[in-house]
C-alpha cells in the first residue's frame, strides 16, 4: 500500500506555518470551537487537570494511581477525581458564561506549566484567571483569578466541588479554622470508588490578599449530596484590580492511610505558603525541569512541538514515585489509564536521556510488580516473570478478555528488561543495577529461555504471539518478539557479569538459536506466514532501533523501504512513522527523515492547541506515546544520542534540510550538552 500523502503537501504546510510568528513557548487559541475542541493537560506527575472551553470550568482531574474496577472490561480502569477548580463568577447578579463574554482566549505557557483564560466581560470588566498543578506539591493544584473593572461593580466568586457520577457514598464538610492571623475556611467532600476499595478526597481554600479582619465573609452552601459550594462578594472600585486565589488539594487511600485528613491538611499547607512561595515553588521546580531540553535551530514550528511533547511528557511522569503513565497519560482515561510497552519502548528512552530520576520511576513502578509477573509466568506454565501486556495498580494482567494481547502479546516483558538494562547504561549506577535491574533482568532472561520450543540449532522458536504489529495475531518467530527476547538473554548475562555474577550459560544458548527469519532477497520477514499484508505499527524496522540486531546500513534500508508501503494512511498509530525517521536520519537521508517526522503528528494534531491524537484524524488526544516516537526520532535521530553500555555517546546524523542545528541540554547523569550541526 504506497502512502497517498505526498512529500510537497508536508512540506508545503510546514513552510505555511512558518511564515507565521511562533513562540516556542506557548500555545494560544483565540477561536474557540466548543464543537471541535480538544483540552489541554496541566499536570505535575500525580493529577492531570485538561482544560475546557467553558469559563471557569475544567473538562476533568484525572490523579495518577486510582484504579477501580468498573466500566470497560471488567477490568481496573483509571477513575476520575474531584473537579476541585471549578467556580462560578457572578458580576452585578449575573453569571457568566461562554455567550457573555467577548475577546476570549485560552493559553498554555509550557515554561511556566500554567493555563491561563482571559476575556471581556462587556463594558464592565477584564477577566483572567490561571491555573497550575504545583510541581513541587505533587497533589496539590492553584487557580488565580483577576478582575479588572471599568465601573464600580460587585462579584460574587464561588468554589464548587462536585463529585463525579463513578463515585459513590459521597460525603461534603465545610470548616472554618480561625486563628489570631488567620481564618480558613475549607470545601472538603470524600466518595468511595465504585466497589468501595478505594476512598478519593479533595479539599480547598480560598487565597485572599486583604489583610486578616478585612478579606470578604465566606458562605457555604449545600445543594445536594453531589454537590457543595463556597462563596464570598466583594465590591470592586472602577480601573482598581482585585485578585484572589483558590488552592486544593486531592487524594485518594491509593497514595495515604488517611486522605481525608490529609487532603485538608495539605491545602492548609498551601493556604498558608501563600500564593507567591506557591508560584515561586513551581517555577523553581519547572526552570530545574527544562535545564534538559532539545533546541532546534531554523524551525520555529518543530521547536514548538518538540516543547509540546517534551512538556507532556514531563508533565505525566515524577520523580520519587513507582508510578508509570499511560499511552495518555494524566490527560484523561484513554486506555483504562494502563500501562502498557507504549511506556519502556516509546516514552521512556527521551525521559532516560534528559531525565534519569523521571526515568526511574517508570522502573519503580515495574520492579514492585516483579512477583505480580511471577504469578503470571507461573500461571501460563514459564518459568521467571512475564509482565502483563495491559498493567494498572497490583501488576496482574489487565487486558479485557476480548483482547487476544492480554494472553499473547509477550514482548513487553523483553520491553521491559532492554529498558532495565539502558537505565544502568545511563547511570552506571550498579547498586541499582545489582538491587532492582538485575532481579528484572535475570527473572525476563529465565521466562524467555523457557519460552521458547527447543527445535534444534537455530531453531529455538517462540511460537503463537501476537506481533509488536497487533493485527498480526496469533504468528510464529515474529520480528520484534525475537529480537527483543534475544536482546533480554543478552543483556542479562552481561548485567552478571558487571556484577561478579555468574549468569546461566542456557541464556546465551538460548539468544544464540532463536531465529530472524528472512525472505529470500534479504528483508526480514515480519513472521513466519507473513506475506506483504499492511501493517499497524512498527515491527521489523524496531529491529535496527531500538535493537540494534540489524545494523547493515543496506539492510536497514532494504527493511525501511519495504514496511514503510505497508504502513495504511490511517487507523495506525504514529510512532511508527517516528522510527523511520529516526532511521532515516542516521542512514544519512535528511529528506526521508523530515517528511516522516512531520508525518508522524502533523496530521494527527487537533485545535486548538495542537495537542496530538493516535492516528491521523483521531480524536483521542493527547497520545503521549506518539510523542515519545517523535522525541526518540529528535534524540536519537537528528541528535545522534547513542545509548550504550558505557554511558550515552553520539553518532553523526543528517539533519532536516531548514534545521541549522540541534542541541540537546542537561543530557544522562553528568547532564552534558550534545550539538549535531549542518
């Protein structure tokens, strides 16, 4: 299937963009279509807030970590939490809302990871209101509002907390704690998830900047058992602008023994930081974040997006934490919130490179998983451990019965360890390697060697799959399956080795006999009874990178320039574009490279910020896998980043023809600074 999209049209809309005055840093929408928008994620690694295009309204608050059973699959799926910045502002008696404003515009400053609305209330005031999830409190979020009036006037600001229809048993309190410096007054509701496992819990307060005795009365209001509210008036005085802010917090029995309690406690915490060590908190901890970024010289649109990726990515991932995203991420419940190879293969190795502590917890989350993927390789009959294709909080498999992925798709696990073994590569950190790398290593390298059937001298097959290519169900000696397995045998025994370990010698045996199969002009075959048919992502071409077992630069291109006419215009997801973009560049051919670097998001982007769906004309953004692709073709390929087992190097690769350079910063552990120039 020879793609329909030609080169000019790329090139023709990238030249368009161009033209126009791009700032790196932000994403602005002045038309908004309620009709065909798609939010945007502000989110600090633990809750996710996706903007809507309502005034003083957010689409949803997605907190890392909460799983209950209910919904698709009956499986674990990722629940929604309290929508604990949501208000109401009220001028002279009347709400506002979309239809009574004018000049409205929506913005994301990616430097700052804030979200900020701005509009026209009429001839009587300028409004704007910004929100953050606090980096450096990972449960915690702010919204600042200011209100200009052109005439004296009065607004009423209320706070509403309203849970959201999955939850259950909802509970609402309201307090006031007064003291000699200060009155708190606290907007508090607790629910239980759908079967009750789980208790979610948001609490916040308001921020006012008038002295303690003159800030406005605060009044509660009780609706219903869903909803509550807190509400103050304050008379404002023409030209004068009046500010106030609202601090919350949310957590659920996931993440604390005690989230009510807690919940309340932490937005004291915030209420009495105040609103200035609150900002200058985040940003501190957001300036450390982009010390570890990728510059691009002669494209101002591809800098932008690069931001835009890096950003997201950064933005669902912590550090400290044994937490892993999802192919969205924390922003919203697209795949159950699970996990799946999207993380190890496709975002993990740009967070490796930049971010080593964000990379870390990735691996956290698999290494207390480890006995979960024990029972799972027990339970089908291996030996060692198999990770689950779809994994959410206890580690056992999650995939929905129907899906024939949950029980075949057995390259996570080889996933899984190659990205173990690139986290010691990195680092050179061998305590880590010898307490969770190794245990990951040893248990993956034992479940392939009993995996595979045992046929004779280079026929050590690994039979009945489902391919890295999912429509490929059912095969034998997939592609990728066996690279990938071989690549875990051998990265095992040398993680032995470095350890003064003496690793079973079946593992080499084993990585030595099982075989790639070819068709007879030299191409790798995808599987054993592949014959030509389309493709849904990368699978042979994974083989040359991330793996390496195909390292003939004729090979690679043999390889390329067959599966990329297999690859359909849509219904596939864009990583795989990303790859031979990355391929491309390190075999030299600058425009290759750059046409399917932009075909792997360009047309997959929705309004109005640009945020990325799966595939071409999707709209289940914001796919945080495809934006990990995009990152690695960045790194790796226009970069030249080179990961090995001596630390990170660098490669000289081609450059896309209207980039003057590419420099990466706050790269591995000793955060160097890489350049690949024209």
């Amino acid at each position: 299937m020879q793609r329909s999209l030609p080169f000019l049209f790329i090139i023709l809309v990238v030249t368009n963009l161009a033209a126009q005055k791009i700032d790196p840093w932000k994403l602005t929408a002045t038309r908004i279509d309620p009709s065909n928008y798609y939010g945007i994620s502000v989110a600090n690694g633990m809750v996710g807030v996706i903007s809507s295009p309502e005034p003083f309204k957010v689409k949803e608050v997605v907190l890392a970590g909460t799983y209950d059973l209910y919904g698709r699959g009956r499986v674990s799926n990722f629940l929604k939490s309290f929508n604990l910045l949501n208000m109401y502002l009220e001028v002279d008696g009347r709400r506002l809302d979309r239809r009574s404003t004018s000049n409205l515009v929506q913005e994301l400053d990616m430097q700052k990871a804030s979200f900020t609305t701005s509009f026209d209330y009429g001839d009587q005031a300028t409004v704007r209101y910004t929100y953050y999830a606090l980096r450096h409190l990972p449960f915690t979020v702010l919204l600042d509002v200011e209100i200009e009036p052109k005439k004296d006037l009065t607004i009423t600001g209320a706070s509403v907390l309203e849970s959201p229809d999955a939850l259950r048993d909802v509970q609402n309190y309201y307090n006031e704690i007064d003291r000699p410096h200060v009155t708190i007054s606290l907007l508090t509701s607790t629910a239980k998830s759908p079967t009750g496992k789980l208790l979610l819990c948001a609490s916040n307060s308001f921020l006012f900047p008038e002295r303690h005795g003159e800030e406005p009365r605060v009044i509660h209001e009780m609706w219903d058992n869903n909803m509550h509210l807190m509400k103050f008036t304050k008379k404002l005085t023409a030209g004068k602008v009046y500010r106030f802010s609202i601090a919350g917090s949310s957590l659920s029995s996931a993440h604390h023994d005690d989230p009510l309690n807690e919940a309340e406690r932490l937005t004291l915490y915030a209420r009495l930081e105040g609103r200035e060590r609150l900002l200058q908190y985040h940003q501190r901890a957001w300036d450390e974040l982009w010390q570890s970024r990728i510059i691009i010289e002669g494209d101002e649109q591809s800098q932008q997006d690069i931001n835009s990726m890096l950003y997201h990515l950064y933005s669902f991932t912590r550090e400290g934490t044994a937490l892993s995203p999802s192919p969205m991420g924390l922003s919203g419940s697209g795949y159950n919130g699970h996990v799946f190879w999207d993380t190890e293969l496709w975002m993990y190795p740009a967070l490796l490179v930049l971010k080593p502590e964000l990379a870390k917890s990735m691996m956290e989350y698999r290494y207390q998983r480890l006995d979960a993927a024990r029972r799972n390789a027990f339970s089908k009959g291996f030996k060692g451990a198999m990770f689950p294709w779809e994994s959410a909080e206890t580690g056992v498999e999650e995939t929905p019965v129907w899906a024939l992925s949950g029980p075949f798709e057995h390259h996570i696990t080889a996933c899984v360890a190659i990205a173990a073994w690139n986290y010691y590569c990195v680092t050179q950190d061998k305590t880590w390697l010898r307490e969770r790398g190794y245990p990951m290593l040893s248990a993956t390298a034992d479940f392939w060697a009993s995996r595979v059937e045992r046929n004779g001298p280079g026929k050590f097959d690994i039979k009945n799959v489902v391919a890295a290519d999912e429509w490929a169900e059912n095969v034998d000696n997939n592609a990728f399956t066996n690279a990938a397995a071989k690549a875990n045998l051998q990265m095992a025994t040398e993680a032995a080795k470095l350890l003064g370990l003496v690793p079973d010698p079946d593992w080499l045996n084993v990585a030595n006999n099982i075989p790639i199969l070819k068709f007879p002009d030299g191409t790798t075959r995808e599987h054993a009874t592949y014959n030509g048919e389309g493709i849904k992502q990368a699978d042979v071409n994974l083989l040359a990178y991330p793996l390496r077992e195909v390292r003939d630069p004729g090979s690679i291109r043999k390889d390329l320039n067959y599966y990329e006419q297999r690859v359909p215009n849509e219904g596939t997801p864009s990583m795989t574009q990303a790859v031979f973009a990355l391929l491309y560049a390190r075999l030299g051919d600058s425009e290759k490279a750059f046409f399917w670097f932009k075909d792997a998001y360009v047309l997959n982007l929705n309004p109005p910020f640009r945020v990325i769906a799966e595939g071409k004309g999707g709209t289940n953004p914001y796919f945080a896998t495809g934006a990990g692709g995009i990152l690695q073709a960045a790194l790796m390929g226009f970069g030249g980043l080179e990961i090995t087992p001596t630390g990170i190097t660098q490669i000289k690769t081609a450059l896309p023809p209207n980039w003057k350079s590419i420099t990466i910063t706050g790269a591995g552990r000793e955060k160097k600074t890489w350049v690949n120039r024209r």
